[in-house]
C-alpha cells in the first residue's frame, strides 16, 4: 500500500490509497457488481395449493411432481404451462399418500470470535462493523459493579473459539441451576476454529462472569452495548448446553389417478436444548427456505381425504446474486482467508472514508471512483490482487512467526517483482492507461 498509493495518485488523480487487504475486498464488491450487471432474469411459475382435513387447520403444499416428471424451481417457464397445470389441479380430489417423520439434532454454535460477532451483530442487531467494534471495546474496558470496576467481556480482538476450562464450569454450573439437567450434556463440548490461519493467542470472546447477566446489567449499559452484551452472553452460555431436537415431518400428497404430487414440509420442537437461550440468525437471502418448514401441520395419516381450499400459480423472475452486506463481506473474507477479523472494521471504514464504496440499504455499492481503481488494480497489478496472493501472504507471514521461513528471503522475492512494477507503471503515458482502462469498462 504504502509504495502502490503514490502510483495512483499519480495515475488517477482523486485515487487515495490501496493496500493488501482494502484492494482485494474492494474487487470482491466490485466484481460482485459485474456479476449483477450482466445477469438475465429468467422467467419461471411454481404452484401451491392449500388443503385441510375435516376443518382442521390449513397447511400448504408445492408441487413437485407433474405427470411423472419432477417440477423443480425452473421446470415451469411460461404462464400458458403453469395454467393448464392449475385447472388439472382444481379439478381432482386429493389424498395423503406418505408420511415420512424424522427427528435431527440442532449443535449449539462456538462462542464469538470477532468475525463470527461482527456477522451476527450485523444481522441481528443491524450494527456496523465499526459500531459492533466499539461497544465491545467499551464492554471490556468494563463499568463499576458495586464500586468495583469490572471488565465485562473477554478480549474482543480474537480468531479462538476455546473457551477456558474454569469459563466452562462456570457455564455448565450456572446451565444445570438455571434450566436443570437435561440441558446440560454429560460432557462439556471443545470447538476447533475452522478460519484459516487463525491466530489463537486469546480465547474466544465470553463474559467474564457468566452470572452478571443481560437483565443484571441492563441499567449499566447503553442501548448498543446492552444488546451486544446479551448475544456474546448467549451465544457462549448456549454453547455448552445440550443440542436442540427437532421433529420434521414431509407429507406427500396426490391425486386420485397419482399424476399430480405435493409435497408438505413441517417441523416443530421436540427438545428445545440450546434454543432455550439463544437463535442464530439466518442471511436475509436465505430466509425463504426456512419459513417453509417451520409449517405446522395437523395430526394426519397415510390416505386420508383431503379438502383442496384453493390452488395458485405464481410468477418469479431469477434474481442476481444479491451486494454484500458488512456481514456477508466479512464471511466471504474470513473464508477466502484474507486479512485479520480484527482488521475487518477498519479495512470497511476506509473503503467508505475514500469513497470508494457507498452504502445503500445496508449492502455495498461500489462508486465509479472505486470502479475505477479497481480496474486499474486487475490491469496493471493483477498478481497483487489475486485473492489466492493475499491468503498466501498471510499464510507465508503466519510462517514467519513460527520460525519456519526467513523475513528476509519473502520480503526480497516479493519487492525485487514489486518494485518494477511500480516503477514500471508510472513511467506509461496517461494516453495509454485511459485506453487500457476504457477497453476494461
């Protein structure tokens, strides 16, 4: 960053700066937008119909099957198909033809590391990375309980989901007080950080007290700092309880002659276990999926009669993959491997400060300055920033403290191609790089 910044001010005047990890998140929103641009909806119908039995409640079905042939999202294209399938439909009587039942367990998830904090607060709580940052650095500077200053989390700047043994019992002890026994397993449960080149110096972020609760606190903290204390709170006394049972139910249901299929998910809580204190949250854009199990359906057998309360056909268009949020900028970083979660709040600052992305409707919309840059990035410094160099640098740097590679030998191979470049850019005519860059835009 510190040698590329004097290139593009030079080269695009108004440009402020670009580094290692700020330039490579900038092209993930950037081509992210591409993508978006180039995208065709596609036109599509789906069908659902809604049915009782004896007056019970109502529960809904989609059809997946038509005339022997399986109805997936984009099987129905045109308006005249999705019709002459809904008079087929309204014209039959209807019958359960299988139930299938299953139980699944539902894992408690790790106590927060920073990234996992920042993705949650921001959909749950619709913080910013930079907001979720601040009141956790006021949460662990602390507040004075009873006269005595008392810090109220562990530190926030940490990639480790272990949680310290006495942080354990502690958890354990006040879960089988609390909420009994059964919520508690018969062994306390370890996590492994899955985040590549994690750095594990701390453990993960937790209470200090499990027994100063959100409730307890609540007088003592601001609106922002209260609601972040509880998601940590939870999110670390959930990760020692017991796995939540949940009982699905799938309902096939036909017609008389078989052609015609429905298919009915539904699922309820058997166990509640770590549900009882805390929910993770779902993306916005995979929210659909979810609401159709969590249908209730009626007390039903094999070959029971059912009443058809109405039919529907429906018109979609595919969507494009939808601008990241802070939270899914964060994830996509954090897998890629690329930066630190404790850098992430800062990198999102500067890209906003240098106006090289604006936020609109809580997603990222790259400016045309950024744009720009970007381009200029992929046409004359494209190795830099490949996602693959950022996380083997990070990986080579990881090396490096670890005594396994010499400082000396990766900064050399890496400056003697650098530098070149550098001054290899800077020396090309203006003409010549707004053409290159046109041509690219």
């Amino acid at each position: 960053g510190f040698n590329l910044t004097p290139v593009l001010w030079r080269k695009l005047p108004g440009s402020k700066s670009a580094g290692r990890v700020q330039s490579v998140a900038l092209k993930i929103i950037t081509e992210r937008e591409l993508e978006i641009e180039r995208f065709n909806p596609e036109e599509y119908w789906s069908l659902k119909a809604k049915f009782n039995k004896d007056e019970n409640k109502d529960f809904e079905g989609r059809l997946v099957n038509f005339n022997n042939k399986k109805i997936d999202k984009l099987s129905i294209k045109k308006d005249l198909e999705a019709s002459e399938i809904l008079n087929k439909i309204q014209s039959s009587r209807y019958k359960i033809r299988d139930i299938q039942k299953k139980e699944t367990k539902r894992n408690p998830y790790a106590a927060f590391t920073t990234s996992s904090m920042q993705i949650e607060a921001s959909r749950k709580l619709g913080f910013s990375a930079n907001q979720t940052m601040r009141s956790a650095q006021k949460l662990y500077e602390g507040t004075e309980i009873d006269g005595e200053p008392t810090g109220l989390i562990t530190y926030m700047r940490t990639d480790s989901v272990m949680m310290s043994k006495d942080a354990i019992k502690e958890v354990r002890d006040y879960v089988l007080e609390k909420l009994g026994q059964d919520y508690l397993p018969s062994e306390h449960r370890v996590y492994k950080s899955k985040a590549k080149n994690a750095q594990e110096a701390h453990e993960c972020i937790r209470p200090t007290n499990v027994n100063l609760t959100p409730q307890i606190l609540k007088k003592n903290l601001n609106t922002d700092e209260y609601k972040l204390y509880e998601i940590i709170w939870q999110r670390a006394v959930s990760s020692q309880m017991a796995s939540a049972i949940i009982d699905q139910v799938s309902v096939n249901i036909t017609n008389d002659s078989e052609n015609i299929i429905f298919r009915s998910n539904g699922s309820s809580i058997k166990f509640p276990g770590m549900l009882a204190v805390y929910t993770e949250s779902k993306e916005e854009d995979k929210k659909d999926d979810e609401d159709e199990n969590s249908n209730l359906l009626p007390p039903l057998e094999i070959n029971d009669s059912l009443n058809l309360i109405k039919a529907e056909k429906n018109q979609h268009f595919t969507m494009p993959p939808p601008r990241y949020t802070e939270a899914s900028l964060v994830k996509k970083l954090e897998e890629l491997g690329i930066g630190r979660p404790s850098t992430y709040a800062s990198i999102i600052k500067v890209l906003q400060d240098r106006e090289y992305v604006v936020i609109d409707k809580k997603r990222f919309n790259p400016h045309d300055r950024g744009r720009v840059v970007s381009v200029f990035l992929e046409n004359y410094f494209n190795q830099y920033v490949e996602y693959d160099f950022t996380a083997s640098m990070e990986n080579q740097l990881d090396e490096i403290s670890d005594g396994k590679l010499n400082w000396k030998e990766v900064i050399k191979n890496f400056w003697e191609t650098f530098k070149v470049l550098c001054d290899d850019t800077i020396g090309k005519s203006n003409r010549e790089i707004i053409d290159v860059l046109d041509g690219s835009l």
